[in-house]
C-alpha cells in the first residue's frame, strides 16, 4: 500500500480533486438554497418542525448506492443526480442546526427588537439571524464534510470526482490509486472543516463571545 | 412647586375618568411631528381590555386613565395583575381585545407599529441587549432604524452614554458580554433614550439586579426623568421602588386598577384592604419608611428652629427621622429643606399622627394644605 499512484499521475489526482471539490461545493450550494427556507419554515411553525426534520432524517437513511440507482431511469446518469443526491442527504444536518440556531435566540432579545420598532424582517436580518450564524454553520461544516466523503460514490454512475480512483482500484486491484483517492478525499474534508471553523469564529456573535 | 421642580400634578382616582374627548385637547393637528418635537405624551386608556385566548380571565379588564405629558407613571402590583400586559399594549407588543389606547389624542391603532415603537423607548428586565452589537451599536438602534447619518449618531451616542453614566471611551466598543447588569441595563436605557422619545416605556428593568445597583438606578432614572421630562410609564411589583420613582401609582390587581393616586396618598389612605397589604400599612415602621418627614412636620414657631436639634431633609423618610431621633434622645428634630434652610419641626406626635392610615390627612395632602414631596 502507497501513494506511488499520487507521483505517477499528479496531474490526474489534482483534476479529480478539482472535481470532487466542485461537484461537492456546488451540491452544498443546491442544498443550502434549500435548507434555508426549510429551515426558517420548520422553526417558524412548530406544526412543521417534526414532519420536516422526520422526513430528511429518513432521507439520510436510504442507502446511498440505492438513491442513485432509483434515479437511473428518470434522470439517467451523470452530474445531475449526484447533485440530487447529495443535495438530499446535506439537508437533515442543514435543516436541523438552522432549527436549533433561530429556535435558541434568546426571547428577551427578540422582544426588545420589536419593542425598539425593528419590523419583522428587520428582526430577523438583524437580531435572528445572526444569532442563529454560528450553529447554522456549524451544520453546514458537518454536511459539507460528509458531503465530501460521500460524493466519492457519485463516480458511480459517471459523475466523476475522486471516486472515480476508489473504483478504478477495486477494479484493477491497485491499492495505490484506493490509498490516494482516500488521503485525497480527506485532505479535502479536513481543508473545508478548518474553513468553515474560521467562518464560525468570524460571526459576529462569536467574535463577542470571545471579547467576554 | 415641588423640590423636584416638578409641577404638582393634582391626584385623580380612577373614578374621574377622563371626560368625554378630554384627552383630544392635546390632539395638535401637527401631532404626527411628535417624532422629532421631543417634549412628553399625553397617553388616554379607554375601557381597554385583554384576553388572552384560553384565558380564563381577563389580563387587563376595562381599564380607564390617562397619564398627563411628562407624568412619570408606576404600575404597580402583584405578577399576575396585568400590570405588564398593559404596558406591552402601549407600544402594541400585544393588542386589546376592547377599548381604545390614545397617544396625544392619536388612536395607537392607527399608526404601523414599527413607527410607533420607534416614538416609544422600550426598557425591559434583562435589558435585551444584542449581543452580537457592540455597546454604540446597540444604543445607535434605534437612530439607524430612522436612518440618521452617522455622524449625528455617533454624536447622540456619546451624549447618551454620557447620561447614563458611562464615559463612551471607555463603553462604546465593547460587548454587552462584557458588562456587569447593572452596566447592561445603563445601555439598555440609552438605547431607549436614542432617538429622543416622547415616552419610555420600562417594564421591571432593575428586577434582577442587586439591591445596591438598583437603588443607583433608581436614582439615574429619576434624574434623568427631571432632565428629560419624557412621560413614563414603569413597570414594578417592588412598593419601594413604586414609592421612590412615581408622580402617580396605579395599583393593579387582576387586571382592574384599584387606585390611581400619588405614591404618598396611596401609603397615607389605601382605597381597600388589598392596596393597605400591598403597601404594608399595618406596619407602623414600614409605613413610616415610605412618608417623608415634609407630609408630617409642624411649621416652624415664631422663635424659628429651636438651637441644637439635630436636622433631617424634607425628602428623608419618617422611619429614619424617628430612629434618630430616638438615638440622638431629643423631643424634636429640625426639618431642612434642600438649600438647608430650615422649614418645620418634626416630633413623636407629629409622626405619629401619619402612623395610621388617615383619609383626612390624605385629603390634606391632596388639598396641598399639606405638601408632598418626592
């Protein structure tokens, strides 16, 4: 076992990369356009909150090889449903830290926002919300981690990404192109973590927290 | 006029409700410049009543009363009694079931509440503050809603942490985090201060701090109301602090005002057997705590204030003036005013004559044949 496969084909591992990141990041993209109006809707109306939070978290249960060969005979192969895919899965992690971070906003605080003569949006654009930051992104940090390791399945059906040398290695049995899709496929995840600590850190929330 | 250069506002019960359309004398044509007029707002309740839904029983049960412009106002009364549900009506956090509020003759109902609030400051227990704002940022909120330019709010920002006791170099950049309650309470007062409202709306806000900070508070906010004039209206279940802060208390229980009355008419002649519990006036020292020694002393005799006697303020209460003058073991004590000019004397008998709940000497009081201070 050994990354020979890394110094043979840098070039190949460092595109791969580029499109695992890509398809990744865009995936994150599609699903944090969708989390935050489920999310705002599920922390709103508590009528909602269990439906939505149950129905993401039976998502996130189907086995993924499954999700992707469901799509198959409507949407084919290719980016398009592993955009889906991963997509779904991001949600419960999304929806579920956007709840718990608008629904922890201190009552006393809100209350004084309206009392000021802030109007609803205002409250919420300015009091609500960044409040909420940190815990939000906190999700987005866990669902964009697992997102990473889990679009190395999208190779599967065509949709590239470092998956695509996991694959080729279990095909060919090469251990070497397994080892660096993995160390890849980590650095990768690890990179995104440690960015998305610093966005945390730089709420300005957190920022108050730390001058305390 | 009285020491605190208040004018003396005559006592109302409750009883004289506001005659018909007496509150739409202050209806200026021009009442919606209020916003940058500054001065104080008359403020009329009319029938007002809340339900909450699922309530049993009213939250605030026909209500009538006005509160003259630059009046400061303490609801008082035990949790429960609506006292803070009426408060949250005045700048709409919550909206009647029935009746009418009016702010200088305007129906509150008709104007956005945002507006309104932004007319309003608005001081709550926990002051509230954003944490994620900075100290200026916090105070600025209210300015930066109306759209001021920055330079006139970083102006008023200072100004106003200069008022509330906290020298702006020192406050503006840090965090509410970074306060002690006491500190965040200050903030939160400026913050309600900001954009100069016609009236302040504060509900318990030194509920929560030390016995020791509250009473500093006391004493901001009262100094800060004679410099400012604003009409108040302030929340509280504490007697002492109702005592010490209003021109007039409105006592409250189960949603109904039992009393509408200066703080020293209420201690003196309690309209029921629930307003007597209330301000504790079958204890002769506690009573005696809230009455200051102006109400009970003789005037002067023709010889002036006898030599050597010990001096006490008008403002100081009889609980601390029979208490010296039991240590000091004299018959009597000399009443100064606040220049230290010598006004009355005060003796056993004196005080003893306000140890009991009197319905004369309250009318006195109110008559002015007697004066009040506060």
């Amino acid at each position: 076992m050994n990354l020979d496969y890394l110094f043979r084909h840098p070039e190949r591992v460092l595109d791969l990369t580029g499109e695992h990141l890509i398809l990744s990041a865009l995936a994150m993209f599609f699903a944090v356009l969708l989390a935050i109006p489920l999310g705002a809707a599920a922390a709103r109306w508590r009528r909602l909150t269990l439906p939505i939070l149950g129905l993401l978290g039976a998502i996130y249960t189907v086995p993924s090889l499954a999700f992707l060969a469901f799509m198959i005979p409507t949407l084919g192969i290719g980016r398009t449903p592993a955009l889906i895919a991963l997509a779904a899965y991001a949600q419960i992690f999304l929806v579920r830290n956007l709840v718990a971070g608008l629904r922890g906003v201190d009552a006393a605080t809100l209350e004084a926002a309206r009392g000021q003569g802030m109007t609803g949006w205002q409250v919420f654009r300015d009091v609500r919300w960044p409040l909420a930051l940190p815990v939000a992104i906190a999700g987005v940090r866990t669902a964009f981690v697992s997102t990473i390791g889990l679009a190395s399945v999208a190779a599967w059906i065509n949709a590239g990404g470092l998956g695509t040398l996991l694959f080729e290695g279990i095909t060919r049995d090469d251990p070497s192109r397994i080892l660096t899709g993995a160390v890849a496929i980590t650095a990768l995840a690890l990179l995104a973590d440690a960015l998305l600590r610093l966005a945390e850190r730089n709420t300005a929330i957190a920022r108050a927290r730390r001058a305390a | 006029m009285t020491p605190g250069g208040l004018p003396a506002l005559p006592p109302r019960r409750i009883a004289e409700a506001p005659a018909p359309g007496g509150s739409d004398e202050t209806d200026g044509r021009c009442s919606i410049e209020t916003e940058s007029r500054g001065g104080a707002s008359a403020i009329a309740f009319e029938h007002v009543s809340k339900v909450f839904s699922g309530a049993a029983r009213p939250a605030v049960d026909d209500v009538s009363l006005t509160v003259a412009p630059g009046e400061f106002v303490v609801l008082l009364g035990p949790s429960g009694c609506g006292k803070t549900t009426l408060l949250k009506l005045v700048n709409r956090l919550y909206e009647p079931t029935s009746g009418r509020i009016a702010i200088d003759g305007r129906p509150i109902a008709d104007q956005p509440a945002p507006q309104l609030r932004r007319r309003i400051g608005y001081v709550i227990q926990q002051a509230g503050l954003f944490p994620h704002y900075r100290v200026w940022e916090n105070v600025a909120t209210v300015p930066r809603l109306l759209g001021w330019d920055k330079r006139r709010i970083a102006t008023r920002v200072d100004d106003l942490l200069e008022l509330v006791g906290l020298p702006p170099a020192e406050y503006r950049m840090r965090y509410p985090m970074q306060l002690s309650g006491g500190e965040q309470q200050r903030v939160g007062l400026a913050r309600a201060l900001a954009a100069d409202p016609t009236m302040v709306l504060m509900d318990e806000p030194f509920g929560a701090l030390d016995a020791i900070t509250r009473t500093r508070l006391q004493d901001e906010v009262r100094r800060i109301h004679r410099q400012l004039r604003q009409t108040t209206l302030f929340v509280t279940h504490d007697i002492e602090e109702a005592v010490r802060l209003a021109d007039r208390i409105v006592v409250m229980r189960t949603g109904r005002v039992v009393q509408y009355d200066t703080p020293l008419a209420i201690v003196l002649d309690p309209a029921d057997a629930f307003v007597a519990d209330l301000v504790g006036a079958d204890d002769v020292l506690r009573r005696l705590s809230l009455i200051p020694a102006a109400t009970a002393m003789r005037p002067l005799g023709p010889g002036g204030p006898r030599p050597d006697t010990p001096t006490v303020t008008m403002r100081s209460d009889l609980r601390a003036d029979l208490s010296q003058l039991l240590a000091d073991d004299v018959p009597a004590l000399t009443v100064v005013d606040d220049d230290g000019r010598p006004v009355g004397t005060l003796d056993l008998a004196a005080i003893q004559a306000v140890s009991t709940p009197n319905a004369e000497l309250a009318d006195d009081v109110a008559a002015g044949t007697a004066r009040p201070t506060r």
